[in-house]
C-alpha cells in the first residue's frame, strides 16, 4: 500500500494523577527527522520516543509535542548549597566591585537550581510505561492518516500515468506524419528556388536524413518502461517513494530527448503536455514514503 508522509495522531495519559497528550505529527522529508517539545520530566524519554517512531515509519519530518493537561502539584526539594553559593558570590561582588543591589527570594526562586521537584529512581519506568502506551496509539493513528492519503495520491498519480501514455502514444503516432510533412515541405521550398522539378532522389536522401535524426523509437520504449515500472511499484505497495522519484528524473530525461530529437511543432506542443505531466506526478511524489 502506498502511504503519504502527511499524518497526525493524538492520545492522552494519566501518570500519579497528572493528565497529559501526546501528539504527532509528519510532512514529507527526503530522510528521517524527529523534534520533540515536552516538560522537562520527560526529556530522558526522547531517545525511547524516537526508536519507536523509526520502528514504524522509513522517513518523514515528525513533530511530538507532550503536553500537561493538568498535573500534581509536585514535592519540591530545597538546594541549600546552591542558594547559599549564590549569596555568597553577591556578597564578594559588593565586596571586591562596589555592585549595589541585593538578591531577594524572588531572584532565587527563578533559579532552576535551587528549586527542584522530588523523583524517585522508579518514575522513570513508570513513566515510559504511560508514555509508551500512548504513543503507541497516536502512531498507530498517524499510519491510518498516511495509509488514507496514500490510498488518494495512488489513484491521482495512476490517474496522471494514464495521461502521459496516452500522450506518448500521440507522439509515438505522430513521428511517421512529422517524417511526410518535412518531405514535402522539402519538396515545395526547393521548387520555389529552383523553379523546375525538383531531383527525388535528392528529397529522398534528405527525408532520410531527417527521419534517422529526428528517431525517437528507443527514447519512447524506454519511457513506456519507466511508466510500466512506476505503476507496479504504486501497485506493490511498501516503501517506495525514493524508487518513484528516480523515475520521475527518468522519465524527465527520455520526454527532454523527445522535444530536443522531434524536429516537429507538433510533437513539440505534446512533449510541453508530457513535461507538465511529469512535474505534476513529481510533485505528488514527493510526498510518499
């Protein structure tokens, strides 16, 4: 199943009657990237949060956010040291430097340091536990969100393949008329020069000329494989947004050899058409896994 980079998940948990969400969200990205934003109590968690996400997805851009709801209002502990080293270097500024000022409660209280909630040893795994568990629903909601986008960019892109075959094919039908319409576009210019009958050999050779130049037999069988190979790949399903986009680069290649080879106004203004359909089945592209 082919599966979008877009998704968002969201779960709650509880943890020693505090309240929290979990959220998760992804966009596309060439290659993995995890941010985190969460409450510091849960800082230690980060680098569990990221294994599972990369247990589940190939890449993406993901953004988790941790959030109190509401909390319990936590044991403080007292840094004595810590205040008084602070007191104590504020009393030799003033002593060595002249500095003016106090420092007050309210300056120490705006030191992490000096107030810190109380943990023990066990919170940390019972904090996983919840942290883990939610997660696990959120995630599993953001595959669900990515398989659903997946399931629409798989239908558009067959949809804009089918285009540019049937494109191919008018190009492919196309190349004998181009090879007539030089002959006898030939044909009338060296009669208006030479104003008399012109040599058919002559035409002939040059028609022939034009006709292997302007050949686009290999670059229209190798196009035609790129897109076979394209649509059993979205048909496969797993991860193969990277394979895709490779494709897309070929198929950009062989449809520039076309315009440039073609020698025809007509092809010319298909190969336009062809161009802008590949653009269009690159950008959808870019957002699959």
């Amino acid at each position: 199943m082919a599966r979008s980079m877009t998704g968002y998940g969201r779960s709650d948990f509880s943890i020693n009657g505090g309240s929290f969400s979990i959220e998760v969200k992804s966009l596309n990205h060439r290659f993995m990237d995890i941010s985190l934003r969460c409450p510091e109590r849960f800082y230690q968690l980060e680098a569990r949060i990221r294994e599972e996400i990369k247990k589940r997805f190939s890449r993406g851009s993901f953004s988790v956010f941790i959030t109190a709801t509401s909390a319990e209002a936590p044991v403080l502990r007292l840094n004595a040291a810590a205040a008084k080293a602070y007191l104590d270097a504020a009393a030799e500024l003033k002593e060595t430097l002249g500095v003016g000022g106090e420092i007050d409660v309210g300056f120490l209280l705006k030191m992490k340091e000096i107030l810190y909630p109380e943990r023990k040893a066990a919170e940390e795994g019972a904090d996983w536990e919840a942290v883990k568990t939610a997660l696990d629903t959120a995630l599993r909601r953001v595959e669900e969100w990515r398989e659903r986008e997946g399931t629409a960019l798989k239908k558009e892109l067959l949809l804009r393949t089918s285009s540019l075959d049937a494109l191919v094919k008018r190009v492919e039908s196309r190349a004998p008329e181009a090879v007539e319409a030089y002959r006898r576009r030939l044909t009338e210019e060296m009669g208006k020069l030479l104003k008399e009958r012109v040599d058919d050999s002559r035409i002939l050779f040059e028609a022939a000329v034009f006709a292997e130049k302007s050949d686009i037999r290999e670059e229209i069988t190798r196009l035609r494989s790129h897109i076979e190979m394209f649509e059993k790949y979205l048909e496969a399903g797993g991860h193969m947004g990277k394979k895709l986009d490779f494709l897309c680069q070929e198929m950009g290649r062989e449809v520039n050899t076309i315009g440039s080879k073609a020698g025809d106004v007509g092809i010319t203004h298909t190969v336009v058409e062809m161009k802008g359909e590949v653009e269009k089945i690159r950008e959808q592209v870019q957002n699959i896994e």
